[in-house]
C-alpha cells in the first residue's frame, strides 16, 4: 500500500504542477468557461488576478509538500488534505459557472487521490 500512496503523490503533484507552471498559458478542455488560459478561467469564475496568484502559490506550496512527503512523511496529511480543499473549490467553481460535469473530472479524481493519500 505505501507504494501506491507514494504514485498517488507523484501523480498528483506532476498533475497540478503541470496545470500552473506548464500549461498555464494554453487551452485545455478542462478549463472553466470558453477560457483558453489559467487567469481567464479565474476571470470567468468571478475571481480576481491576484486571487489566482494566491491560489496557484498554495497549491504549488502544498504540491512541493506532497512530493516531499515521500521523504518526510509527517507533512503528507496537511499537504493532502490542504490540497483537497483547494479541489473542492474548483469543483464548486465549475458548478457555479454551470460548466460540464466532464470539467470538474480532473479535479474530482485528484481529490479522490487527496483523500486517499490523506487517510490510507
């Protein structure tokens, strides 16, 4: 089991960093709305530029956690469950804005990934 929580942190960490270090600036079919980049997508969600900076600070923090938590197990927990907070919240965005329930599937399984690194 400890093998598969390790893979669950590499996927899920390789996953968000490339969503705001990689492809940030490009479309995807996941993004919220018609918003070809990642501050768009913030824009059709109602939030601010700086809101996403934020954000994307503490969700690349809690990545960075995630994977050094391989390490240094004691931080896995926080990391997680402080990333699975964050998910929720895109969920919820993508209902707001009445996108595709497919939008939200990203977010959804790496949620699912959170909590099963957080509690197995």
């Amino acid at each position: 089991m400890n093998y598969l929580i390790i893979i669950f942190q590499i996927i899920v960490a390789l996953s968000i960093l490339n969503v705001w270090l990689i492809q940030n600036k490009k479309p995807t079919k996941w993004r919220g709305g018609k918003a070809k980049t990642i501050i768009e997508e913030f824009e059709v969600y109602g939030l601010s530029k700086q809101m996403c900076y934020i954000i994307g600070f503490f969700k690349v923090t809690l990545t960075i956690l995630l994977l050094v938590a391989i390490w240094f197990p004691v931080v896995k927990q926080p990391a997680a469950l402080g990333l699975a907070a964050f998910l929720m919240g895109s969920i919820a965005m993508h209902i707001k804005i009445k996108d595709p329930l497919f939008k939200s599937f990203p977010a959804a399984l790496f949620l699912v990934l959170c909590l099963c690194i957080a509690f197995l």
